[in-house]
C-alpha cells in the first residue's frame, strides 16, 4: 500500500506531518512526501492567508487527480477553519479533521477506510497531543514541543484554529532532543515562547535539561516577553546552542503595534535586542514584519524602516497584510491598497538586504561552524550557527565543521575548511 503525506504551511505543520508518515509506515504503508500515485494521500492544510487556503484546496484537487480511487484524509487549520469546503460529495475525500487531535488521521486510517466516508472528524484538544516521533533527518530535525496560542492578535486566525497554548512534558521533550543523532535539532512549536508544562517548567528549564546535547540546538520563532536574564543564561549554558534569535517584530510603530495587539513598545523590542548581544556578541536577531496593516500610515511604516538597522537585523521576512475573516482586524479595519502594500514591501525588503549584507561583512575573516546540507554546482552549502548561509568549494562531509569566511557570495559567505 502507497500512502502520500502533502504538507502545506509552517513547520509545526512539516513535523505533524512526520508523524503521521511514522504512524503510517508503522501500519505497513510506503510513504512519500511528494504528490505521486497512491492508495491514500492526507494533505495537511494551512490557513495564515487566503492564499494559503487556496492553495490547500488546490492541492486536495491535485491528490484526487493523481488517483481518482485513493481515499483523501484532509487536515489542519484550512479544513479546521472551513470544514464543509473539504467535505466534497462525490470526491474521493473520505475523511475531513483539523488542526487539532492529528492523531485523529492514524486512528481513522488503521480502523479501516471502510466503504464510507467518514465525514468531519473535528475534536478539540485541551492537553498535548503525544504523537508518534518523526522521521529523524540527518543534517537537520525539528521537535515540537508545544501547540496552540493564547496571544490573538488582531491579524491572526491561528489561536482560533489551533487552540489554547498546550506544552509537551519537559521530560518527553528533552528525551528526544537528547537523542537526535541530527548535526542540528529546531525546538518547534505554535508558540515556543509560552512553553510552560504541566508542573509549571519553561523553556529555560528545558534548555537546561538538554544542555549536553550533542545536537546543535537552533529554537524556533520568539516573542519579545521571553527573553529575560534568566532565560539568557540558560541558553549560555547550553554546550552547541545556536545564536539565531528569530525574534517577531511584525512593526516598528508602537501605534500598529497597539492595533495589532502585540503587547510591547519598541522601546521594549529594542531593549531586548540589546541584551541580545550582551549575551551572545555574534547573535543574528531575525524577525517578521507585517508590511500594510490597516492603520499604517507613511509615519508608521518608517518606523519599521528604521528599526531594521536600529536592531540590526541579520535577516527580515516581510510580508503584506493579508485579511483574515474572523479576525479583530477583519472586523474592525478597512484594508489599504494593494499597490500600497507591495510599493512598502519592496522598500522593507531592500533595507533588509542592506542591512544582512553589512551583518555578514562582519564575519570576513572570521571561524564560524558549518551544518554541511547539499553540494550544488561544485558548492557545499550550509548555514552557521548564527543562521549564515556557507558556501564552501567542493564537496564536505556532512558533519558540522570549522570554516573561515573569506568573503560575500551570492546570498551568503563564501569560506574555506579551517584546518
């Protein structure tokens, strides 16, 4: 039997996947990750934007396409959001669950498939949902530890999707980050920042529960309220953590921010890239920034141009506002105009380009440690600890080694082997 797991959206998604793909191959299907012919194709869905939702839609017609008689399994949070636009009578979708109880397709798939549908399967999940532990890559794992959001901010659909902050037991969590035989492990989650377990550990806990590790351990995205001196020195104590702070910002001004329902200034965003590098000297702070929401005016998006370089940036993700029905915003605010948006996307994006190519000048010269991945075009390419894409000539083994940056390469540094 031929199973097909199809993965759309954020990594938490892309590791929800694993799982399934573990918990399938364990019930004796061949699985692939990529749309080919087979038995059975669960799509897990996205729904950050319109367009994402689309997407998901589009790919379910695409599975049904590959095999007009494979039974389809559709979910997350696009089916959890609309539910009825998956449920397609005369199709070959057999069963539609959501962004929670993602176990649910394990159960539904090893009852049987029987002969008819089995309808929209959508439970709520109040505690972490345990799941069978993903395939384990070699260059790069990821290991979620914690699902749902408690924040709702005004542009955002996902706390209704995905549910109430929930964490994974420090003691499961730190099991598989202490055993990943990956060169780099990624703690994921909806929300890492609110990891809190049920006997009230944090995510500086945990850091010190893997601080051996042999794993170099990358986090995921942050909130701002996170990063305090406790926090920081538990990340100093652990033995190959990466100093990537992948830090939302989403704007510069504290009046969208205010709008927005992000509860911080950028006064405070600032002061916590400061400590930032007091900690960690070389640190790349990356972050996401909403270009166009509904109350930015010329003034407020300046703002957001001019913290890029005040934070010092090594990297920004800049996005347009995308609308999402449901939402605070939706409701409350009338979106701009398109051109309006894309004109301040390209700005952003501009300045953050400057501003990655002035963070690694600084490193010309410099040692710093490469996650080998891929050999293309007579290059080895990779990223440092501090989330610089290496480009080294000619082909390395995949295991983490020491490099000088001689100088900037296409999107990143090109070095050689330190020996």
């Amino acid at each position: 039997m031929k199973a097909v797991v199809y993965t759309l959206g954020c990594k938490v998604n892309d590791v929800e996947s694993g799982s399934i793909i573990r918990g399938l191959e364990e019930l004796g299907y061949e699985v692939s990750r990529e749309l080919v012919f087979a038995d059975l194709y669960v799509v897990n869905t996205c729904a950050v934007t319109a367009e994402a939702e689309r997407k998901s839609r589009q790919t379910v017609g695409k599975a049904i396409k590959c095999n007009p008689n494979a039974k389809v399994i559709v979910c997350g949070c696009a089916s959890e959001k609309s539910p009825v636009d998956f449920a397609q009578k005369g199709t070959t979708v057999y069963a539609v669950t959501g962004a929670q109880r993602k176990n649910k397709v394990l159960e539904i798939v090893s009852s049987g498939l029987k002969t008819e549908q089995g309808g929209i399967c959508l439970e709520e999940e109040k505690s972490y949902e345990e799941m069978p532990l993903p395939e384990c890559l070699k260059t790069r794992n990821f290991v979620k530890i914690q699902d749902g959001c408690n924040r709702f901010c005004s542009y955002c659909v996902i706390p209704y999707l995905r549910g109430r902050s929930r964490s994974r037991l420090l003691e499961s969590a730190a099991a598989e980050i202490l055993q990943s035989t990956a060169q780099e492990t990624v703690v994921t989650g909806i929300d890492v920042s609110e990891y809190k377990d049920e006997k009230g550990r944090d995510l500086a806990d945990l850091m010190l529960a893997v601080k051996d590790a042999d794993t170099r351990i990358r986090l995921g995205s942050l909130e701002v309220s996170l990063i305090t001196e406790r926090f920081l020195s538990a990340l100093q104590q652990v033995k190959r953590f990466a100093p990537q702070f992948h830090l939302s910002l989403q704007s510069g001004s504290d009046k969208v921010l205010k709008s927005m329902n992000r509860h911080y200034t950028r006064a405070e965003y600032l002061e916590k890239c400061r400590m930032i590098y007091e900690a960690f000297p070389s640190a790349a702070i990356t972050t996401d920034i909403i270009v166009g929401f509904p109350t930015e005016t010329e003034e407020d998006f300046a703002d957001s141009l001019k913290i890029v370089e005040e934070a010092g940036f090594a990297q920004i993700h800049a996005f347009p506002y995308s609308p999402r029905e449901g939402t605070n915003a939706y409701k409350r605010y009338k979106e701009l105009p398109s051109a309006v948006k894309k004109e301040r996307v390209e700005r952003l994006l501009l300045k953050g380009a400057e501003e990655k190519k002035r963070y690694m000048q600084a490193f010309v010269g410099k040692v710093l440690e490469i996650v080998p991945e891929n050999c293309i075009d007579g290059y080895t390419e990779g990223y440092s600890e501090n989330y610089i894409r290496v480009y080294v000539e000619g082909e390395m083994e995949k295991q983490p080694t020491h490099v000088r940056v001689e100088g900037l390469f296409k999107d990143g540094v090109i070095a050689r082997i330190e020996k």
